[in-house]
C-alpha cells in the first residue's frame, strides 16, 4: 500500500515510528506536511497539491495533526476522505476531539464517569461555578489546551476566583473541574486502535506537580487495566468515533472518571512503558481496512 503520515516534522517519534513500521511491513511510506498541502477543490474533482506535485493514489493517511493547525489539518484529512482514501482518524471524529466541551458533552451522553466539569459564559458568576464543583481545590482548563498547558490547580475559593477572572478578562474560555484528590497525581493512558486497548501506562506527576504529562516531567510505568477501565476507556473511543486513540482517565473512589480523549496520541511514552510495537498494530489496522 501506499501511506501518508501527515505530520509537520519527519523527526518526531511517532512519525519515524510509523514509517519504520509500515516499511518492515513493506508498504510505501510518505511523511507530508498538511500545511504544505494546496487543496484544490472542484466539481467531482478534489485533489491535492503537494510540493507543486498532486497527490494521487494514496490508500490511506495517518493524521498526525497538532493541536494548533486542527483547521487547516483537518481541512486536509477532509480532501483525502473526498479522493476515497481511507483514513485512520476522521476528518470529524478529530474536530470534536478537539473540542474538550464537546468531547466531554458526548462522553456525558454515552453514560461515562466524568470528573464534574462546569462551563459557563457568565463572568460575574464566579463563586457560585466555584461551589458547583465542590469548592477548592479544583482544577481550570483552557478549552485549546494540550499537552497539560493551559490547566491550572486552584488550591483555594481566593486563587480560583482569581484565575478565573483573570482568563475571563483575556476573553479566555475555559472549563472548571473538581480535583480527584485519591488520584494522588496519577492518571492512566489507555491505547487503543480499531476497538482494542494495545497497550496501557500509568503516568505519574513529578514531586510538587499535579499534571502527570510525560512532556512535563512525569514518568510512566506499565500498568493492567481493571475490566471497568478497560471497558470504560473503549467505550469513550467507540462514542468520538476514533479508530486510533489515547484515552486518559483518573482512578476515583467512584470508578474510572475520562478526562479527554485524544486523536494524535504519541507513540514514545506507551511503547517504552509497555515494549509493544503500537506503530506496526496501527499499520496492520489501516491494512485490514483499506
């Protein structure tokens, strides 16, 4: 076969990862760049331009999208689902799991536990949001984070409201959240791809850290999934209609609670953690469905 990996830098981890994977499996691999992509868009006729090449006979792409190109990457993914190519993450699927309120709307509707979590666009109802969530210590979230920016542990009434007239004065939107406290800085990484979990991390925050990002110092060790967190984390999958995922939850006194959904998941942590070949399970999934 012939396989995109759309992905702005053919250094990254996960992307030589998923060449070297699709090569020893013998399929041609092409790492391309979505912003250098020109989509030409006519009746009965969409393409792309590449490199002042068109793009044709592509059987499938692996969206490796950043967070801060969702539009134009997905724009691009878009193009390719028009030429019939199949994709390993949709066009849609990756739009809404961009989106952590309507990621967690459709995980709410699906029956999920979900820490809770209060929106609202009113910024002289600050204390009564605080109280929603059980007061302090909460956790407030940037809507377009990632990567753990963006989130910050309020550890009293006093810093939230601060925090949060501060990001409401920047026009900011954000989310507020109760804190799981038994979760002790701990979350779970569950990898899944075509409906089953391949691998699963424990991740723990560094000392004097609450988020447990591998980006930001944390560690991750392998970790076996109870049947409620297995359970849980493909059915969040199933619901965002996402084929290859990075499923992120808290263990809480109350069960598995989601925490977000992720359509690019990174390769390097899990596969260290667990000594799984994830890239060759995604290639092989792609294989089974083109």
């Amino acid at each position: 076969m012939k396989i995109a990996i759309l992905s702005r830098n053919a250094n990254l981890y996960s992307t030589k990862r998923l060449v070297e994977a699709g090569t020893k499996l013998g399929h041609e691999m092409h790492v391309i760049d979505h912003l250098k992509c020109d989509l030409v868009i006519e009746k009965k006729n969409p393409t792309i331009v590449y490199k002042n090449k068109r793009l044709e006979d592509f059987d499938a792409i692996i969206p490796r999208i950043g967070a801060s190109v969702t539009f134009y990457g997905t724009a691009v993914v878009r193009q390719f689902e028009m030429m019939k190519t199949f994709t390993a993450v949709e066009s849609q699927a990756l739009v809404r799991s961009r989106d952590k309120l309507r990621s967690l709307q459709v995980l709410s509707r699906a029956g999920l536990g979900l820490p809770k979590t209060v929106f609202t666009n009113d910024t002289k109802n600050v204390e009564a949001v605080i109280s929603e969530v059980g007061g302090a210590p909460l956790i407030i979230k940037l809507l377009e984070g990632t990567q753990g920016l963006g989130v910050v542990l309020a550890e009293n009434d006093k810093a939230a409201e601060s925090v949060l007239e501060a990001f409401h004065g920047l026009q900011a939107r954000v989310i507020v959240q109760e804190f799981i406290k038994e979760a002790k800085g701990a979350d779970i990484r569950v990898f899944i791809v075509d409906g089953q979990v391949v691998g699963a991390m424990k991740r723990q925050a560094k000392e004097g850290e609450f988020r447990s990002n591998l980006h930001r110092g944390g560690t991750a060790e392998l970790i076996e999934l109870t049947d409620e967190e297995e359970t849980a984390a493909l059915k969040a999958a199933k619901a965002m209609g996402l084929g290859v995922a990075g499923v992120d939850l808290l263990q809480s006194a109350r069960g598995p609670l989601i925490l977000e959904v992720n359509s690019s998941p990174g390769l390097e942590g899990i596969e260290k953690a667990t000594g799984q070949d994830i890239a060759k399970k995604i290639i092989k999934y792609i294989s089974r469905n083109v």
